[in-house]
C-alpha cells in the first residue's frame, strides 16, 4: 500500500473509531466475557473458579439429585413454557399482523386514524401495558373488565391469570395487543406490489383468494421472513410481561427461560449457570433461525431473481 493509502485508511478507520470502540466495549467483551463465566462456577460475591462444561452438564444432562430426572428441571419446564408460547403467539401474530395490514391497505375513508388506532398500543410502555392488562385480566367480574363483559352475556369467565389452563393463552393474547410495527412493516411491503400484477391476476380471473395467494403472499414474502425472524428472536426471550404479570404463576405454567435466567443471575447470584442458560439460548435463536434461512430459499421470492 502506498502513503495514501494508509492516510485513507486512517481515516476511514477515525470515522469508524466510535462504532469499534463501542461494539469492543460494549458487545464483544461482554460476550467472550459471558461464554467465560459460563466455564465457571462465578457467584458474583467472588471470584470466578473455572469448571469446564459443568454448568452445561448441570442444565442438560446431569442426574438431579431431586428429581432423579436428567438435567435441571425448571430450565426443561422453562425452556418447554417458552417454546409453547412461541408456538402459539408468533403465527397469531404474524397473521393477526397480515390481516389488518391488508385491511388498512384497503382505500377506506379515515384510512390513516385506522392506521393510528392500530400502531398507538405498540407505544404504550411495557409496565403500563402490564398493569392495564392486569386490570383487563382480573378474575372478578366486578373488578375485571373482561369477566365484567362475559357475566353480562351469562358467562362465567375464568381465573385468567391464576388458571394452569388459561394463563398461557392469555399471555398469548395480550402479546397481539403490540403487533402495531409488524403490521407498519407490512403495510410497507403492501404498497410496493405493483398493481400491475393484480391487474393481470383479475383479467385471467383470479378471484380475491387466489389475487391474494399468488400475488400479494409471494411478492410480500421477504417482508414476511424477516418478522419471521424478527419474532423468533422476540417469542424466544419474552421476559418483563409474564415477569410482571404473573412471575411465573400458577405452578411455574408461564416460567419462561429468560426469567429463569434472570433470577439465576440476579436473584440466586449463579452468574456462571445464567451465563450457560444464556449460550444455550444464543445458540438455540441462531439454530432457529439459520433453519429460517435455509427454508427461506423454498418460498421466499425476491424481485428480479
């Protein structure tokens, strides 16, 4: 390289100093930090004394002495709760999101207070959400809304919150009460469809089903993948809702894996066991969503390829 050369790349790298010294700082050391911790048995009150891979151990596979079952039960009852709810609140979302993007695309009068009333309880900050849903939640109908509303029909509601058959699926529930960006990102991909398309689709008489199916469903697909992605990542590390809510209850029913690891690290002070509950959690996000990718190739059309 001449001196040029390496003025100009001193000065690129000047320009990028602020990003590198914060992603060194701020996320690569605490990275290569944790997955050390996660070698160790590190109870925060002292220093950390390196185990091997007897935390993984502990958490997958070791005997417990209680239970005589392998691995630590409650990260296995953890880690089901959290898939279970991922099961259910991400394709409900993710249709819930599509629907009501197709709805607000429509040509409607107050298309854009629709919009608004839509996108407004993404907003709301999470703890305030949590106590209105509370409220909405509460098994007495004289004090929660939603048991309030059934008893005027003649129905009994249930303890939604305090019930092992309804706590999941009202967690569920409530998650859809933020799906206002996924659907803004929807609308996005909606209005770039070209309406040529939907012209050719209705002369070759393609009813609304097979418009939508063909046309908008393919040509909206990698808007489709990437809340795909995008709520793999969130349904797998859902944390301060259930946390507030219930913390866990009734009988660990919504003890999702990030509140295991957080009590792990900041209730028990077991820093190297959240450090191995959160690799494994790393490494499951990064396995979901490289299987993601791969099936993406299948049905995900960009334009132009």
């Amino acid at each position: 390289m001449t001196r040029k050369d390496w003025i100009q790349l001193a000065k690129g790298l000047g320009f990028l100093s602020p990003w590198l010294v914060g992603f060194l700082g701020l996320m690569l050391l605490p990275l290569a930090m944790s997955f050390y911790y996660s070698l160790c048995d590190f109870a925060l009150l002292k220093g950390p004394l390196f185990i091997g891979l007897d935390n993984y151990r502990q958490l997958i596979w070791e005997p417990d002495p209680v239970s005589g079952s392998r691995g630590d039960p409650v990260f296995w009852k953890a880690l089901w709760n959290t898939v279970r709810y991922a099961l259910m609140a991400l394709p409900a979302a993710m249709l819930v999101s599509l629907g009501l993007a197709l709805m607000l695309n429509a040509r409607i009068v107050g298309q854009s207070i629709y919009r608004t009333i839509i996108f407004l309880p993404s907003l709301v900050p999470t703890v305030a959400a949590a106590i209105l849903w509370l409220w909405l939640f509460n098994a007495d109908y004289q004090q929660g809304l939603i048991n309030g509303l059934l008893r005027m029909v003649g129905i009994d509601g249930p303890g939604w919150l305090t019930s092992k058959t309804w706590a999941m699926p009202a967690l569920v529930f409530m998650s859809l009460w933020g799906v206002g960006h996924t659907v803004v990102i929807y609308l996005a991909g909606l209005q770039d469809v070209p309406t040529e398309l939907y012209e050719a689709a209705e002369i070759d008489g393609a009813n609304a089903w097979r418009r939508l199916w063909h046309v908008t469903v393919p040509m909206i697909s990698p808007v489709i993948f990437f809340n795909l992605i995008m709520g793999i990542i969130g349904t797998l590390q859902v944390f301060a809702i259930p946390y507030i809510m219930t913390r866990g209850n009734p009988d660990r029913t919504t003890y999702f894996y990030t509140m295991y690891l957080y009590d792990n690290a900041f209730n028990y002070l077991k820093m190297g066991y959240a450090s191995a509950l959160a690799w494994l959690q790393f490494l499951l996000i990064i396995a979901l969503t490289g299987l993601a990718f791969w099936s993406s190739r299948k049905w995900v059309h960009y334009q132009g390829k």
